[in-house]
C-alpha cells in the first residue's frame, strides 16, 4: 500500500455537510473567547457609556493642561489610560512569568494618575 497508515474515507463522506452548533463561527476562531475576553471588551463599553453619562451630565470636559503640558479633555485621559494598559499588559506578559492581575493593578494605579495630573 503506498499511503500507509491514512485513514480510508469514501467519497460519500466528502459530499457530506458537517453540522455546526449555534456558536461555531468559522471567523472567530482565530481568537480565544474566553470569560476573560468577553469581561475585557465590557469594561471598554461600560467605560465609553460611562463617559458618554458624564459628558451629558456636565459638557466640555473642561480641557487642562497637565504634567505633558498638553491639553487634554476626559477622553483624551481615557484613551491614553486604555492604551497604556494595553502596552503594560503586553509588556507583562512578554517580560515577566507573574500573575497578570498585577499588570492590571498597575494598569489601574496608572489610569488613576493619567486622570488626576495628566
């Protein structure tokens, strides 16, 4: 036999359609949807209402000029913090072998400062 040990499938189990639960999704796959992804892409949405409640609440933002002697306004605050925890988080897991719940302490303790002097 030339193939060896491969497996002997008919040609009608090609034709078949395999079935597919209700969440097998071909385009998703390539990522890992965990509780801890879907809690991650939450807390991005409740932070967006969040700002979107306190801008209705009192407009502007009042714009001022922090530690970078930039102006910058609640949302520019916001955005600097997610990405910062984002590249802390990626740097995290690239550098150290510690639990990831520290990263986003830190992460947390960062947001903090960004919003109070930046």
């Amino acid at each position: 036999m030339i193939f060896g040990n491969a497996q002997a499938s008919s040609w009608d189990s090609v034709s078949k359609a395999q079935e597919k639960s209700f969440f097998d999704f071909e385009f998703i796959t390539w990522m890992a949807w965990k509780w801890q992804t879907a809690s991650f892409f939450i807390f991005i949405a409740i932070c967006i209402t969040i700002m979107i409640i306190w801008e209705k609440k009192d407009p502007g933002g009042n714009p001022r000029k922090g530690v970078l002697t930039l102006n910058t306004t609640r949302g520019d605050r916001l955005f600097v913090s997610l990405l910062s925890a984002a590249f802390i988080h990626l740097a995290w897991i690239g550098l150290t072998d510690f639990n990831l719940w520290f990263a986003t302490l830190i992460s947390s303790i960062f947001a903090i400062f960004v919003f109070r002097y930046v």
